[in-house]
C-alpha cells in the first residue's frame, strides 16, 4: 500500500507548487526542476501500483527510500510557502526581499537542491524500476480461492435454512419466463455456502430437469470457459467443441436445453455484469421456467440482473456462538464447557455475525480447553482473521475484493480504518475528509462532492462499508466496516495512516509510530493526554485524526499547545471530541485545508481568514449563537461551514472578481441572510437558517427576495427558534416558488405557516423530500394538491385533523412518515392508488390507524390482482410486480410489531 499511498503524496504536492510560485519567490527555479523529478516519481509510483512489482524486503526498502525523500522534498516546499505567507503579511513586496527573508529563501532552496539530487540518485540507482512498463491487457493475477475452497460447509452453517427457503421459493415458482436470482453479500457471509445448500435440495432437484453449477471467479471473464464448462454437463466429449467460436457454442447448448425440461444455471462468484449476460443468451426464448443463480459481492452487478436480489444477512450473536460451538467441539452432543462459554460468546460477537470469521476464529481455538488459550484468542481477534501467515485466515478472500477496486477508490477504503473499530461514520465528515485529503480524482467531471458520493455507493455495492443508517431518500446517512476489512485496513495501510494507541499487554503505555515517516495519525481521545506530554514533533504529519467513541465525551488538555506546535505543515485537523483553544502557534497552520473543533466560542477569530487552503469547517460550541469575524468571504477555497449553533457573518466584502465557493451554510442566522451576503455566497447548495423567522422575512420583506441571488440552492431548512415571533403570523410569500425552483430537499420546524400555504410548496417542481417537524403548519385542515415530484413525506408533530389530497397529487411518492399527529382522523385515501408508494409508517398517530390498514388492503388487493394477471399469462404461479409491494408499520403495534405486505 506504501506506493499507492506515496502516489498521492506526489498528486498532491505538484498543484502545490504550481499554484504558488509567487510565494515560492526565489526558490522558484529550484521548485520546477524538483517538480520535473516528482513527474518522473508519480509514473513510477503508477506503475508500481498497477503492475506491483515486488513484495520483498528489498523493494519494500525502495519505496521506503522513495517515500523518505517525497516527503523531504514536500516539507521543504511546506516551509518555504510558510515563509513566503508570512512575509507576504508583513506588506513588504516580493522584489524587495529583506536581508533575514533572503537568506530563509536561499537555505531553503539549497535543501530542495540537495533533495533533488537525491532522488535524482534513487533514480539513476534504479534504472530497472523505472523502465517503462509493458501494456497489459489484464489486471495483475489474484490468488483466489477456488470454485471447492470454501471454509464453510453446508451442513454445519447455522441460519440458513430460512434463507435458502425463500431462494428456493423464488426459483420454484415466478414466472415462466427466463428469471435470474443474484445472491449477494459481503466476502465470508457464506453465499457459495448457500448456493451449495439449495443446488443440493431435493425440490430443486424435482423442479428443474437439469442442473448446471458453473465456477466463474475474479479473473478476466472468459465466455468460452464458461460455456465449456456447461457443454460439459450435456455431454462428456468436449474436445470437438474447444476451437469453435462463443456464437457457435451458445447455439449448441440452447439446442440442448431444447431437448430437456427446466434448466438452472448456477454462477458462483461473479465479478462482472458480461456473465449474466452472456449466459442469459444460451437459454431459447420459450416459456419453460429457466432460471440463473449466481452468487457476487457487487450489489450493482445484483441489481443489474434484478432490481431484488438476495441479500443475504448476517448471523445473530447467538448464531455465531452456535456455528463456534459446533466448529470447535463437532456436531456431536458435545458442548462448550461451562467455564468457556463467556469467552466464547465474546468471540463470537466479535465476529459481527460474519461465518467465515467464526470459522477461521474456531480453527484457533478447535482442540484447546484451557481458558488462558481462550481469553488471547478473545483479545486478539482482528489479527486471527487477516493473518499474512496463515493461509486459513480471511485474508486472500478480502484481497480479491481490495485488488478488484479502481486505484483511486483503494486510498478511500483504506482511509475508513483510520477511525476507530465499530466505529459509526457520518458520511458527510468522510466525503469531506477524502476530499481534503485530496483523495478523490480531480480530474473528473462533476463536483468533488458528488464524485466522493459516487466513490461511497461504490464501496457499498461491492460490501466494503456497511450501511448503518439511511436518509430518508435513500442517500447513505453513516457506515461502518466490519470488523474484519477493519483489521485488513489496519494492516495494509501501513502507508496511508499510523495509529497511536495502547499496548495490549500494558495498559497505559503506548506504541507510537515513526514520526519521521508518518504521514498521517489516528488517535482515540483517551490517550491524547499521554501523547501530548511527551511533547511530540512531527513535522511530517499532514493529518491528525482525534475520535472518541463516546457520544459526548470531550477533553481539555491544559497543555494544547504542544498540539499546536506538534503538526507545523498539517492540513486535516479532526480534533472534534476535543474541548479546542488557540495559540499563535496554532495562526501559522496556514495549510489547513480541513478543521473540526469544538470549544467555548463566542466568536470565529478574524486570523482563521489567513488559512487561504481551508474547504471545510467545522466548529461546535456551547454559546447560543457564534460572530464569524473572519472574512470568510475572501476565502476563496472554504466550500463548507458547519456549525452547531446559528453563524453571524461578516459584511460580504469583495477584494476579488471571483464569487465564494460556499456550497454549504449551516447554521446561519436569520439576520445574515442578507443580500450582500447572498449575492457573494451565490453558489450555496444547502443552507440552514435558524432563528427567529419574522426577522427573516422581514429583512427578505415577506418575498424571499434576496434568495433570487442562490440559483444553485438544492437543500433549505427553516428552523424557527420559540420566541416572540411565536405571537406573530408568518406567511409562506408566493415568491418562495419563483427563486428556489431547483429546491430538492425542504425542511421546516416551528414556522406555523397556515395549512393554504402548504399547497405553494406543492408548486416546486423539483421537490423529492419534505420533512414538516414540529408545529410546521398551523390549522385543522390541510387539502393537499400538487408535488408532483415529490418522493418522501415526513409530518412530525403537527396538529391538523383533517387532510385530503386529489388524485393527481403525490403520484411519485415512495415513503409516507407520520410521527405523532395525534388529532390526525385519517390518511387519505388516494394514496392506496398511488402505485410508487412502497412504505408507510405511523408512529404515535392512532386515530389514523385504521384508514392505514385500509389503505394497505387495496394495496394487497392490488397486488393478488396483478400477480393472478401475471399468472394467467404464464400459466404458472407468478409473484406481483415490484411496483405493487407495500410496507406498512404501525407504533406502537396493535397486534404485531409490523404489518405488512411483502
């Protein structure tokens, strides 16, 4: 990982360099002749990530000696912008260098002459590493397990009956047609496992004529392979076939397929959507049931074959301390002995419920009774299950996935081990610190933000994150990862993140990585305190990540400074759990380009407008509201600012042609939202206000007047604080439909708007999510109309009685939440005729609980009517369309804990 993680070192550093050969000033001449070399360095490091060399010791002491000297070379070019920013601040013109300033230069550019000789010599030294490449079709060779090597055996996996009964179901009957069944999970969830189960079941047996299993795996997707190898279960002389072309072969087996009954292919292990679809090619287009099984890590390639596939779950505690049980001590009447069971339990837990980790965790512990033996298994999990010298261990089936991702997705995974084991990421802060970190690709389309947002899906269609929470559209809200792609991030970013923490044997006595060559360092809080004492320099760390995994816990460190003084060049600060001050020390981090920090804070000091490189700030206080007194304005790179209170901002002054790059305000008071300051910030996507809104209205004068400045805004919540304003009448203005047209998401709490007015928001043809908090509308009636676009609904807390809706409304709307509107008689009923409607939830609303279930009959009534026509077409039992499936759930229950409809 050294070089993948070096490759972006150098990324990074040449746009430094470029963009600020003015306050490189003399060493300008020096700084391009070592850009000129760390070009060379960025092909090699391309090539050696692509194309991995070697993993001996020698080349592992190559990258190393590569990696001392970038990062050399980075520091040196970190000063001298330093340097170059503070003299610039004094007002003395570059020309007119004084004698101490001159001579700061000319040091500083000696160095970086005599870094380039050195990795001038590293080059010449390494003629062979350096030669160009030969192009390659094919990604370098994965060692992966084979179609027989799994761990898991069918019949000593517990959990799974249920679940191979609902595949079988779904193969047994449907429709007619050609069908495919995609099975998907994380690596080691145990799906070849359950494919073997329901390929051996006797129904499958009686209901397909014949059966095919076919081994595809992660290498290059070869069709002819493929389809050799299911010719061979129609005839056994194969070797006419082996020169013919794929055409020519899928012609034969469909004339075989012809001759039979029901036939169904099973795909184990597929890494590409050319599988399904090539193999769907070999069945004839006659109704006879057909079907293809397969079994991918890929969510997307699951769906591509199926909008529904089968995910598989993970095992519960108890089931994994069962399959541990069983692994350990056989299948027999014998059990875990008494004084074990506590440490067995434990471990099992720390599986997180996936099978092959209980599996490769029971090969440990399998023949061993002593607890001293149980109890060092049980503190060293993680390192059981990714174990480079252990060829059981879970290690090659996570490799395949890691090997498989695009380079620039590979430093991303990797970046998620930098928080803590279990531990739950909003995924706001990690898009955000992948951006800083200069992570994501610029030179792709899009914004960053949105790329990043690509980046995350991607890692959790091939089971790489775990999604922990959703939003309410869908949108991932926080991840994690399994413990063990934890363990493996661990492990293999050696490069990319080095952990201080406690050594296991010793507590309170900690293991602290080479400062020299670290690059980046992760924390937990409870030893930041220790850490600090020891009065650390670290001129190379370029981030430093602090995280408790404590909701609320938060530290003082009476000696901070020695943090501020610890990092000189750093550029992410994450020291959120921290309580935060400032030094002078601390003014001079001109590099930061990301800061999280919470304190007491009034105000936002005026010298954070020097930190030109920042994009993100974070900044939590226990004041109600904070004055922003820097001028964040002619902060040309800060794109987002977040705040756990509402922001007062400064005068939006303009020493520039260019606009703000603010895409994010939250929060911000009412009475900031003036037109200078919309007209400066005109590029916001999503902006919180919070406050008293008749200020608001008042200062836009009851039109949203200045909001004709925002032409980009996607996301807006109002957020009325209780005050006097409560004994005011605010009106939604009419004009709120003309300027916020491109308005996706909409948030209101506590505005009182009336319930008529609620019907302009139904002219906001962009409109997919609405979330009405707390006293939101006033009034007993809504009679609902428009939202055309609309997909999400969320009403909390509102007093309204009556609410009628016309059949042409809410006609997209995918999810209804009514949380507790109590007064509420009924949910009209034209929502059992909207057909995109999938999910209902009434929380605390009883009175319209019976309109829900009726609402959820037609629903079903619905779905039997379509699945008796789909029935009739294809002569065989048939399920409803996708489109007809309703969910409804009602708290608290009445009868059950959920009703619904599947």
């Amino acid at each position: 990982m050294a070089d993948v993680a070096l490759q972006f070192v150098v990324e990074t550093l040449m746009p430094i360099i470029i963009e600020n050969w003015k306050l490189i000033g003399g060493a300008k001449e020096d700084s391009a002749h070592l850009l000129g070399e760390l070009n060379r360095l960025k092909a090699f490091l391309q090539d050696a990530a692509k194309y991995r060399q070697s993993n001996s010791e020698q080349w592992k002491y190559f990258i190393k000696e590569v990696q001392v000297m970038v990062y050399k070379a980075e520091g040196l070019i970190d000063k001298l912008l330093v340097k170059g920013k503070l003299h610039q601040d004094k007002n003395i013109l570059m020309q007119n260098l004084d004698a101490k300033y001159a001579k700061t230069v000319w040091d500083l550019a000696k160095e970086i002459r005599d870094a380039l000789e050195q990795v001038k010599k590293i080059r010449e030294e390494n003629p062979e590493a350096f030669q160009a490449k030969p192009m390659l079709d094919d990604q370098p060779e994965i060692v992966a397990p084979g179609p027989q090597d799994t761990l898991l055996e069918e019949n000593e996996v517990v959990g799974f009956d249920e679940e191979a009964k609902i595949v079988i179901e779904r193969l047994a009957k449907g429709t007619d047609d050609l069908d495919v069944i995609p099975v998907v999970g994380l690596a080691g969830l145990g799906k070849t496992t359950l494919a073997i189960k329901i390929y051996n079941d006797p129904k499958i047996s009686y209901e397909f004529f014949k059966t095919i299993w076919v081994y595809v795996g992660p290498q290059q997707y070869k069709p002819k392979e493929v389809f050799l190898s299911i010719l061979e279960e129609f005839t056994k002389r194969t070797t006419e076939y082996q020169n013919m072309a794929v055409s020519d072969l899928t012609n034969i087996i469909r004339e075989f397929i012809l001759k039979g009954g029901k036939c169904l292919i099973v795909l184990d292990d597929v890494w590409a959507t050319d599988v399904v679809d090539s193999v769907m090619k070999v069945f004839p287009e006659i109704s006879k049931g057909h079907r293809i099984m397969f079994t991918t890590r890929d969510l997307r390639i699951g769906r591509y074959a199926n909008p529904d596939p089968h995910s598989l779950k993970f095992l519960t505690d108890k089931e994994s301390f069962q399959l541990l049980e069983k692994r350990v001590f056989g299948s027999n009447i014998r059990k875990c002995p008494e004084d074990l069971i506590a440490h067995g339990e434990s471990i099992a837990n720390q599986c997180s419920g996936l099978p092959l980790a209980v599996v490769v965790i029971a090969g440990a512990l399998k023949g061993h009774t002593s607890e001293r033996v149980w109890q060092m298994v049980k503190g060293n999990v993680g390192k059981h299950l990714i174990n480079k010298d252990d060829p059981q261990s879970c290690l090659k089936y996570v490799e395949m996935s890691y090997g498989h991702l695009p380079e620039d997705m590979k430093a991303c995974f990797l970046y998620c081990g930098a928080f803590p084991q279990g531990f739950e990421i909003p995924a706001w802060k990690l898009i955000r610190l992948w951006i800083s970190e200069g992570l994501i690709n610029s030179n792709l389309d899009g914004r960053p933000e949105d790329i990043a947002e690509i980046y995350l899906n991607e890692l959790v269609n091939r089971n790489l994150v775990i999604v922990m929470q959703k939003k309410v559209d869908g949108q991932v809200k926080t991840c994690r990862l399994h413990d063990m792609l934890h363990q493996f991030c661990k492990m293999e970013n050696g490069g990319l993140f080095k952990e201080v923490c406690e050594k296991t044997d010793q507590p309170g006595t900690l293991i602290i990585p080479d400062l020299d060559t670290s690059r980046r360092l992760c924390i937990q809080l409870s030893l930041l305190r220790a850490f600090i004492s020891k009065g650390p320099s670290a001129e190379h760390v370029r981030s430093f990540l602090c995280f408790s995994t404590k909701q609320k816990e938060s530290e003082q460190l009476g000696n901070i400074r020695l943090l501020h003084k610890a990092f000189p060049l750093v550029r992410v600060l994450d020291v959120e759990s921290l309580k935060f001050t400032f030094s002078k020390d601390f003014q001079e981090r001109f590099h930061l380009r990301y800061i999280a920090i919470s304190g007491d804070y009034n105000a936002l000091p005026a010298f954070f407008g020097k930190f030109w490189n920042l994009q993100t700030l974070i900044l939590n206080t226990k004041a109600s509201t904070i004055e922003i007194k820097a001028d964040i304005w002619n902060m040309l790179r800060l794109r987002h600012l977040h705040t756990n209170v509402p922001a007062k901002l400064p005068p939006a002054t303009q020493t520039t042609d260019e606009s703000s790059c603010l895409q994010t305000l939250s929060k911000v008071a009412p009475g900031s939202c003036r037109e200078d300051v919309l007209a400066r910030a005109c590029n916001l996507r999503k902006v919180s206000i919070q406050g008293e809104m008749a200020d608001f209205l008042e200062i836009n004068k009851g039109g949203f007047n200045n909001f004709r400045k925002l032409k980009c805004l996607e996301q807006l919540k109002l957020l009325n604080d209780v005050g006097s304003s409560m004994s005011k009448i605010l009106q939604l203005p009419p004009a709120f439909v003309e300027f916020l047209c491109k308005l996706k998401k909409l948030t209101l709490s506590n505005t009182k708007f009336v319930w008529s007015d609620a019907n302009t928001l139904g002219r906001l043809e962009c409109l997919q999510v609405l979330k009405l908090k707390e006293n939101a509308f006033s009034g007993t009636a809504w009679d609902s109309d428009g939202f055309s676009q609309l997909k999400v609904l969320w009403i909390e807390r509102v007093d309204f009685e009556t609410w009628k809706a016309s059949n042409s409304s809410f006609q997209r709307l995918k999810y209804l939440v009514l949380i507790s509107c109590d007064k509420l008689e009924a949910v009209p009923f034209e929502f059992a005729g909207v057909s995109s409607l999938h999910e209902m939830t009434l929380e605390n609303t009883k009175k319209a609980n019976k309109s829900a279930k009726a609402i959820e009959d037609r629903k079903t009534q619905m779905q039997e009517l379509m699945r008796k026509v789909a029935e009739r077409k294809s002569g065989t039992d048939s399920q409803a369309p996708e489109s007809f499936k309703f969910k409804l759930t009602i708290f608290p229950p009445e009868t059950a804990d959920c009703i619904a409809t599947e």
